[in-house]
C-alpha cells in the first residue's frame, strides 16, 4: 500500500527521539524505583482558580462549539496582554487560539513555509522542531549555538546559511533545552538579517514567564520595527502549570492571522469555550504559580552547577530560565544516548540524551529540574559514581 509523503518525512522524528523517557516509563510502571528527569512538567498542580473557572463554565453551559480564531473573551485578554507587553495597541484580529504551543507552531508553519522552503532553526533545538518543519516539505537548516556564545543564536552564524530559499528564521526563547535568552542586541541583530533578506521569525516564547531573577526576557515582537515580520507562540502549559488543558495561541501581523485562519479551521475549527475562558483568566493576571517555580527551578540548576561542574572533566552550563539544563559528558568518551541509557540501567536515573535535541548537544544530556531538591542532588551523586566507573573503564 502507498502512504503519503509526509509519513516518510516524519520518520524517526516523533515518539523516536523520546525513547529513553517511554522506556523510564516502563520501567517505573514495572515497579523500579526511579528518578525521573527526563520532561518538562511543571512541579505544581493547576492553580485551583483555574479549575474552578473551567468548572463554572462548563456548568454554564460553555460546551458547544467555538469558532476558527477563538473565544471573544480570551481573545481580548490576550490582546490586552500583549498591548501591555509591547507599549503598542494589538487587536484581537492579530490573535488566534488553538489547542497548546505545538499546534500553534504547525499552524504557522503551514502558513507560512512550505515544500523545499528553508527554515533557519537552531541547535540544538526542541525535539519536536525538526518535525514540525518536516511536515510543511519545508526544510530544516540547522545554526549551531555554541556553548562558547552561551547557546544563544549569533547573527553570523545565521548569515553564513541564509540561501534564496530561505524563508523563515525560528526562533526559542527563553530556549529549550538549554534555557538560553536571547539579548535584545541578539534580536536587533538577526532582526536585521531577517529585514534584509525577507524573512519572517517566528518566536516560540512558551517559557516567557520562567526567567530566572538577574535575566531579562525580549523578543522581537516588541521591536515595533520588527513586528509585521514576526509570529510569537505561547500557552498556559508552563506558565500556569496547565499542560493538559492544551490551551496555546500565536499572535502576529493582521494580516498573517487572517491568512492562518483557514489553515487553523482545516485542522480543528476552534477550542473548547470552557477552556477558553479559564485561560482568559489566567492571563489576564499573574500567574500564582510562575514565581515559585522560578525560584526552585533556578535553585536546582544551582545545586547541579555545584555538585556537577568542573567534576570529573563534565561541564553544566547553567540556565537562564525554563526547567532544564544541560551537561557535558564527553569526558566519559560515551555518546549522550549511550551514556543515558547506561545511567539509567545502572542508576535507576532517566535524563534525556542530547542527540534527541540536534547533533550540537552530541555528547551532552539534558537534565530536568522538576523534581525535589533531595532527588536532583542524589541524581548529581549517582552521576558521579555512574561517571567515575566509566572513566575507570576507560583507562
């Protein structure tokens, strides 16, 4: 039998590049006794406001059908949002709400890019990316962050790759996995590369909320010059301890969003009302939730920087917001897919290997900070053991 297209170009580019986290899953279901650090669930339950909001609607009878851009009344929060965010007015007819960041992104990939169209990403990058592009028959062009750079994106980099085919530059800030942000110097610079080469930069900027006290976010949304050019993604999955809920949007020039609509209404035609009006809630005031997650979150990629760094020839780089950081683990010669795997079997540890973010974090891991302090430190210690004996195997 034939298959379209599309399954070929998402081979291997989905479920695959997960593989250790399922088999952490497995394995827990089997009774072991693990310490998972693999994905980025928040550490905290929905605020119950929020619940509560959704249950209100629902027992108002908020259940029918909604329409392709999105609820009235979250429309508004948002664009009030991003008025406030911005300092220029942005209307609701620049919004569109679908069902979580990831949906939002393929949308607008849809929308914008398509067969052998150049997309400029990243890498290492979100593991779901490299499909997300794949799916459009657009192609991903890889720009290396460096370590050295702080893993944030640099303008030469991207210059030294831009071809007639390219056609969009994406971008992920605050980023995953290393929990990099991009300088307002960095966005004027890329801007720049975008504005002379025409193309759009689209922002997955679902960590906004998670920065870390002394980093400052941007994006270049709120470049004014550059905004009729840029598409910023979000949700309330980490921002309000929300992920499954599915409750994202993407914000853009008039005229991009009423060319997305019937991209977005091929797919789904509108999310749930009772959804939507809990998400209008939430963002249309602080979230409860956000500061003391930052505080943990940042905490942890202290305690592993501490325990980690510049031990036994590894190397952290710490983050600058998000829930994740990063670990060098070339010293132990073994790949991060070898080497997480390994660790798992021997230490009952699930981290994720870097080669499921881009082949710039070959030979790294990414370690989540969503588990208690207690557990992120005996992870640290195992690691060192686990380390220590692979060296010893070595020699």
């Amino acid at each position: 039998m034939k298959y379209a297209a599309i399954t070929d170009r998402l081979a291997n580019l989905g479920g695959a590049k997960w593989e250790v986290h399922a088999l952490a899953k497995e394995m827990a279901a089997a009774g072991h006794d693990l310490i998972q650090l693999t994905i980025g669930e928040p550490d905290v339950t929905t605020p119950p406001a929020l619940i509560a909001e959704a249950k209100r609607a629902m027992d108002a009878g908020r259940l029918g059908y909604s329409n392709g851009r999105g609820e009235p009344a979250l429309l508004e929060a948002l664009a009030a949002r991003y008025s406030r965010r911005t300092g220029r007015q942005i209307s609701t007819d620049q919004i569109a709400c679908l069902p979580g960041t990831q949906t939002a992104l393929y949308a607008v990939l849809l929308t914008l890019t398509g067969p052998d169209d150049e997309v400029l990403v990243g890498d290492p990058l979100y593991a779901t990316y490299e499909g997300l592009i794949a799916s459009t028959g657009a192609v991903a062009v890889p720009v290396p962050l460096h370590a050295a750079h702080g893993f944030r994106m640099q303008a030469a980099d991207v210059a030294a790759r831009i071809t007639p085919r390219s056609r969009l530059l994406f971008l992920n800030t605050p980023h995953n996995p290393t929990g990099a942000i991009l300088r307002a110097a960095d966005i004027a610079a890329l801007g720049e590369l975008a504005e002379a080469h025409d193309l759009w930069l689209l922002s997955d900027e679902v960590y906004e909320e998670l920065v870390f006290d002394g980093a400052v976010f941007a994006s270049p949304f709120d470049d004014e010059k550059l905004a009729e050019r840029t598409v910023v993604t979000a949700s309330i999955s980490k921002s309000h301890a929300a992920p499954g809920f599915r409750s994202g949007w993407c914000v853009g020039p008039s005229e991009f969003s009423a060319r997305l609509l019937p991209v977005a209404e091929t797919m789904l035609f509108g999310n749930q009302p009772f959804i939507a009006d809990m998400t209008a809630l939430a963002v249309s005031q602080p979230s409860e939730v956000t500061a003391g997650m930052r505080a943990r979150f940042a905490r942890r990629a202290g305690l592993i920087y501490g325990k980690l760094h510049g031990v036994q020839g590894l190397r952290v780089h710490r983050p600058e917001a998000g829930m994740f950081t990063v670990v060098d683990i070339n010293s132990t010669g073994m790949t991060g897919e070898a080497f997480a795997r390994a660790f798992l079997a021997e230490e009952k540890v699930a981290v994720m290997p870097g080669e499921s973010f881009g082949a710039a974090l070959a030979g790294w891991v990414r370690i989540s900070l969503t588990q208690d302090d207690a557990l992120v430190a005996e992870a640290c210690d195992r690691l060192l053991g686990f380390v220590a004996r692979q060296q010893e195997k070595a020699a």
